[in-house]
C-alpha cells in the first residue's frame, strides 16, 4: 500500500515535469529556451515516471531496465540538447532580443572555426 502511493507520487510529479516541459515549449520565446525547458523538464519528468514504476514493480527484471532507462535518459538528454544548442549557433538561429548573454559568440567559436577551414 505505501509502496503503491509513494510510486504514485513519482508518476505524477513525472508528469507535472513534463506538462511544464511542454509549457516552456509553447510559451518560451526561442530554441535556446524552449531547449532547456525541453531537456530539464522532461529528463525530470521521464526520470520521475520511470522512478514511479520501479518503486512500483520492485527489483524485477523489469525494474531493472526501467533504471537502465533512467539511467541513459540522464546521460543522453543533456549531451543532445548541447548538440541541438551548438548546431542551432552555427545555423546563426538569432536568440530572443530578451537575451543577455551569448557564451558560444564570447568564445568566439564561428570565428576560429572560419580561420581552421580556410588553412
């Protein structure tokens, strides 16, 4: 029984990550935004829902691929939403005119990246 309430309370606060997820989607301004609402939330909120089901199955076979699962999604998520933001940069994808800083122009990434190609 608590067993059964406490994986229920992952699995929803699971899914009120990833609602928040998908509201950062809709309302935030740009990719790079919108991208870190994206990867937080929803690797929080998959996180939260796969928690809920181990605690609910126990140490299973099954619950042991969902925390395999966890597993991948914290290692994974973070290094494609870096893939995602620096392919973004590259395509000169503007940032919201809200922004403040722009880390990847201050290391002058585009511009080292142009005298490498030309030598």
């Amino acid at each position: 029984m608590i067993r059964h309430m406490i994986g229920m309370a992952f699995i929803w606060i699971g899914m009120l990550f990833n609602f928040l997820g998908v509201l950062g989607l809709l309302r935030l301004p740009d990719v790079y935004t919108r991208l870190q609402a994206a990867t937080k939330c929803v690797t929080f909120g998959s996180a939260g829902l796969l928690f809920g089901v181990f605690v609910l199955k126990g140490l299973t076979s099954f619950g042991f691929k969902v925390l395999l699962a966890i597993a991948f999604i914290f290692l994974t998520a973070p290094i494609s939403a870096h893939a995602i933001a620096r392919a973004a940069h590259r395509s000169r994808v503007p940032l919201c005119p809200e922004s403040v800083a722009d880390l990847y122009e201050a290391d002058h990434e585009l511009k080292e990246e142009g005298r490498h190609a030309s030598s």
